[in-house]
C-alpha cells in the first residue's frame, strides 16, 4: 500500500513538474514579447534571435517534462523491487521495462529527430516550412523534441512527430516573393494600368504582404518595354499574383496595349546567387577542358 502511494507521488510530482515548466516557459515567452515589442522585427537579424530564442524555450520545457516522467518511472521500478516478494517484484520490474521500452521506442526516436534537427538548426518557431512527402505546409507554432505543431493559412493544427519529418522546405522570411513582367507597347499608359490594378489588391498577413509595386522598367525599343513587378504574398496563396493579379492585368488593358504576358516568376536572391555562382564555375570548366585536352 505504501509503495503504490509512493509511485502515485512519484507521478503527481513529475506532473506537477511538467505544469510548471509549461507556466514558466509561457511566461518567458510573455516577457519576451514586450521586451521586443519596441523592436523593428523586420530585420532579418533580431526576427531570427527571436525564434531562435522562443524555440529554445520550447525545447527546455520539452526536456524537463521527459525528464520528470523518465525519474518517477525509474524510481517507480526501484521501489517495486524493494519490496516484500522480491522475486514477483523483480520479474513485475522486467516485465515493466518491456512494455515501457516498447512504448518508449517511438518516443525515442522522435526524440533524437528533434534534437537533431534542433541542433542542425532545419527550422525555427515562426518559420513557415513545407513538409514535401506529408504534403503540409504551415506556421512552426511549437517545436519541441518529440513533435512540430504547424499552423496553415485556413487555421487548421497540425500536430507531427519529428521522426515523421524526413525533409523540409523552409520557406525565407515567411513570405513567397514572386516577380511578374509583362510587355507593353507604351511604357506611361502600361506604368499607369499596373498602378491602378495593384492598388485594389487586398494587403494583409494572409494575402499580400506587400502590394505589388514597380521594380524595374526596361525600354527595349520605341514601341515595347518590359514592366517588371514585384510582389510579396502568403504561402501558398501564390495564385494571387499569377491567377488574380495578371487577369485583372489583362481585363484593365486597353486593346493592343499588352504585347505579351504577364509572366510570373520565383524569387529568391540566394537561389539566384547560388545558381550564378554554379554556373560560373561549369563555365570555367569547359573552357579549360578543351585546353588541357590540347596539351595532352
């Protein structure tokens, strides 16, 4: 009767415990909020020690509730084997750590997915990342060692065990940055129709980031130049720039004005430099591949 009240505290204190760790690490995460609610969070510097920050604390209350409940699990064994009938507690005891080694196993091997992941820094909380073989794509709300819980753009949870996680995609900055040309026969008539068209658009957390505004205009000769447009949207919502946004292009237009397009397009300044600096190095190997060819 005493050892089974004793595991009962056991238990009790190691929930207690993992209570108390989820209050201290919301209040943490409350005191973080003002503390940098002053800040200008669009630098990409103070946004990624802020989820780099919120992620940490997500993991250490992880921790300590496994580690409260993995203490009262070894100590519950202990006080069955202490107990009178040694042997039924000792053969009780083994039979204990077979069910828990079972159950524990996946529990495990999520565990050592999310402090790999944790420590290979794959993602952050408040990264929108895409899951390519589960085919979801949300929010990294929480990230602990076991699971992921994701938030998509209908508001939908969705809860993830780490081992599940073979690959992500994590998409930069949380928006999706797409760039849309069209070519038009006169450059201050084509500049006036693309103005008018991007300032209906709707601009928020779950549609455009950023209206779409002017980026570059190139006069490629007397009757035709390349209008290129910048946009940023949610995840997602890419149909908004090359469905909603380049149909009212074309339904604005005035006839013969728009000689072809529009044309949307990714993009991303690190693939671009990445790919550049690719490119640049198969060039230079195939101008040296026929010289030393030559010289042997």
């Amino acid at each position: 009767m005493v050892g089974a009240l004793t595991i009962i505290l056991l238990f009790a204190a190691a929930w207690l415990l993992a209570r108390a760790a989820a209050f201290v690490a919301l209040k943490v995460l409350v005191w973080n909020d003002r503390r940098s609610a002053d800040h200008d969070l669009t630098k990409a510097g103070k946004m990624t020690r802020l989820k780099r920050r919120e992620t940490q604390v997500s993991i250490v209350r992880a921790a300590i509730t496994y580690l409260a409940f993995g203490a009262a699990v070894v100590l519950s064994i202990g006080q069955l084997i202490g107990g009178v009938d040694r042997l039924t507690a000792i053969a009780g005891a083994s039979f204990i750590l077979i069910l828990v080694g079972f159950a524990v196993q996946r529990v495990l091997m999520d565990i050592i997915a999310g402090l790999a992941m944790f420590i290979e820094r794959w993602y952050s909380v408040g990264d929108t990342i895409q899951i390519p073989m589960h085919e979801l794509q949300g929010v990294v709300e929480d990230f602990s060692l076991r699971h992921t819980r994701l938030r998509t753009l209908d508001g939908e949870v969705i809860h993830i065990h780490n081992s599940q996680i073979p690959s992500v995609r994590v998409l930069p900055g949380g928006a999706k940055e797409l760039r849309l040309e069209v070519f038009v026969t006169d450059q201050e008539r084509g500049i006036e129709m693309v103005d008018s068209v991007a300032s209906i658009l709707p601009e928020g957390p779950t549609t455009f980031f950023r209206k779409p505004r002017i980026e570059q205009i190139d006069e490629l000769s007397e009757t035709l130049a390349r209008i290129s447009v910048r946009a940023s949207v949610a995840p997602g919502r890419e149909w908004l720039v090359d469905g909603f946004f380049a149909d009212l292009i074309r339904e604005r237009a005035e006839p013969g004005l728009i000689a072809h397009g529009p044309v949307t397009l990714s993009v991303d300044e690190s693939a671009a430099r990445s790919y550049a600096r690719a490119s640049h190095l198969t060039r230079r190997s195939a101008e040296f591949t026929p010289a030393i060819r030559r010289a042997s």
